[in-house]
C-alpha cells in the first residue's frame, strides 16, 4: 500500500491511527498542503485523487480508495482484526455516531478550504477566525463529551473508531488555542489512547514530513 497524506491533515492523522492499530505499515508519500501553492492542486495528484484532498490510500493492486471515513471502513471489512467496532448493532451505531460528529460536523469547518475561504474571500482578521474554529470544536466536543463512557476509551477498555476520530481532533484542539477543560470525559480518552502505541506511531511529529 501507498498513503498520500499530509502530516498535521487531522484525516490522514485518523487514517495512520487505524492502519496502525491494524498492524499495517503502508509506504508513506506525502503531500505538501502548503508548499508551491499546495501539492495536492497538482495535475500529478489530481490523477490520483481528483477531489485534490488528503488522504487516499493506494492499494497493491493499484486500485485508489479515496475519503478517510471510506477508507477506515474498508479496513475494518477487510482486515477485521484487531475490531474498530464492536459486533452490537446499537453500540456501532453509537460509535459511528461520535465518529460522524468529528468527520462531518466538526472537521470540515476548520479545513484549510473554509478557513483560507474565511480570510482571503471574506476579508475575516484572525480572531474572527479563531472564533469560528473554537465555536464548532466546542460544539462539537459538548455532545462528545455526553456520550462517551465514563472509564477507559471511548466506549470501553480498547480503542475503537471513536478514538480513531477524535485523538487528532483534539490534536486540531490543542493547536487552535481551543480550551478542553470543559470535557474531562474526552481529555481521559485521549490522554489513554496517546500511551498507545499505534497512536503514537500515527502522530503528526513521527511522520516523515514533519515540520
């Protein structure tokens, strides 16, 4: 396998976290977001991803899986173990549920398209646009916080696709000046799962681009 991804992008971040906790190590190639106007505007990209985002994922075969939320779920169907859901209909439900308030409520309105659309388009200073990010995480992060267990992980002794999804969202957190003392229940989580090894492997300081 071949990863493009880009080191601080929280969605290839959830992307190495899963591919870690699966035990698989694919070829990283990483993908400037910044530099030369950003590499994944690139024709060379694009023919790999046409969307132009991070993460996709290139299999052996040469087939490309593109959508962290796509790609994560293909890995749970195909390489089943170690399980990043558990086999209750209602408790996956519930586990997508927190995993959906990151990947679709809280992530993309702090992407670098919305904020560049923030500052350049819309002639927004940055404390307006500081405003903005903390104003989804917070959001977000309070209705995380009402739904995850009280011990552990997420939702039990192991990591799941809960904590896939909100350790970098937190790292996002963290780097935004977004306080976390209002979510214990989150900071446990979190402080649990950056003891883990495969966290650790996937954190944006131990990727090869790192700045």
């Amino acid at each position: 396998m071949t990863l493009y991804g880009y080191w601080r992008s929280t969605s290839s971040y959830r992307l190495r976290i899963a591919l870690a906790l699966k035990g698989l190590t694919p070829e990283q190639a990483p993908v400037h977001l910044v530099r030369n106007g950003g590499e994944h505007r690139s024709e060379a990209y694009r023919r790999i991803n046409p969307q132009g985002r991070v993460p996709s994922l290139v299999l052996d075969d040469g087939s490309v899986l593109i959508q962290s939320p796509a790609i994560i779920e293909y890995l749970e169907e195909v390489y089943p173990d170690p399980p990043l859901l558990p086999a209750d209909p209602v408790a996956r439900a519930r586990v997508r549920a927190v995993a959906a308030i990151v990947g679709c409520d809280i992530h993309p309105l702090h992407n670098v398209g919305p904020l560049n659309h923030l500052r350049r388009d819309l002639g927004q200073p940055e404390e307006a646009v500081a405003a903005w990010i903390g104003r989804w995480i917070s959001d977000g992060f309070a209705a995380i916080e009402a739904l995850i267990g009280e011990a552990g992980h997420c939702f039990g002794p192991e990591p799941g696709l809960a904590d896939v999804y909100l350790v970098p969202q937190v790292y996002a957190a963290r780097r935004f000046a977004v306080p976390l003392e209002p979510f214990p229940r989150i900071v446990r989580a979190t402080t649990l799962a950056e003891a883990h090894p495969a966290f650790q492997a996937a954190h944006p300081s131990r990727q090869p681009d790192a700045e």
